[in-house]
C-alpha cells in the first residue's frame, strides 16, 4: 500500500488527477502513527502540520487530518490544540458521518469544560 502511494505521488507530480494529495495524506498520515507510536509527538504533529501547509488537503481528507492531529495533541495533553483541531476538522466536512461525530465530541468537550 505504501509503495503504491509513493507512486502515485510520483507519476502525478503536479496533482493534474487529484491523486497526488490523497495518497500523499496516506504516506503523511502512515508516518505520524509511527512517530506518535514511538513517542515522538512532536516529530508527529510536525509532519502533519507541513503536510497542510504544503499539500493542503481539503474535504474528509483534512477532516480525517485535523482528527489525527487532534489524537496526537490529546497525547500530549494538550486540551486546547484537541478542541481547536477537532473544530477545524469538523469545519472541513461538517455533513460528513465523521463530521456529524466530531461535532458530538465537540460538545462533549464544551460540556466538560463547564
């Protein structure tokens, strides 16, 4: 799966097809569960967050991005950057199933903070 992402990054360079984005989001995304699972958080939220500035994903892909991140910040402890995350996730693809679920999150979290 990883060989065929890196070669749709490499035969769509330019991402005339739209593909070099979503299998390039796989790759980021593959990499920050292995930073994160061995303890380097920061490494983590580093690859995601130049993953967004260089990539720019939009949709349910920066959805399913902004969650991932807001899993990382939620490892660090980081209650702030969870909600921030989580909202700009939602804002992403907020008729989404997964959109529809991270607004339930959301207003977990509001409420907690009461």
């Amino acid at each position: 799966y990883t060989d065929v992402s890196k070669e749709i990054v490499d035969l769509d360079p330019s991402n005339a097809a739209g593909m070099k984005v979503k299998a390039n989001s796989r790759l980021k995304m593959l990499e920050m569960r292995r930073l994160a699972a061995e303890g380097d958080l920061e490494g983590a939220l580093k690859v995601v967050d130049e993953h967004l500035k260089k990539d720019k994903p939009t949709g349910e892909l920066l959805l399913n991005v902004y969650f991932m991140k807001a899993q990382v910040q939620n490892g660090k402890g980081d209650a702030a950057g969870v909600l921030d995350s989580l909202e700009k996730a939602h804002k992403a693809a907020p008729d989404s199933e997964e959109g529809k679920k991270i607004a339930g999150i959301i207003a977990q979290l509001k409420e907690k903070k009461k």
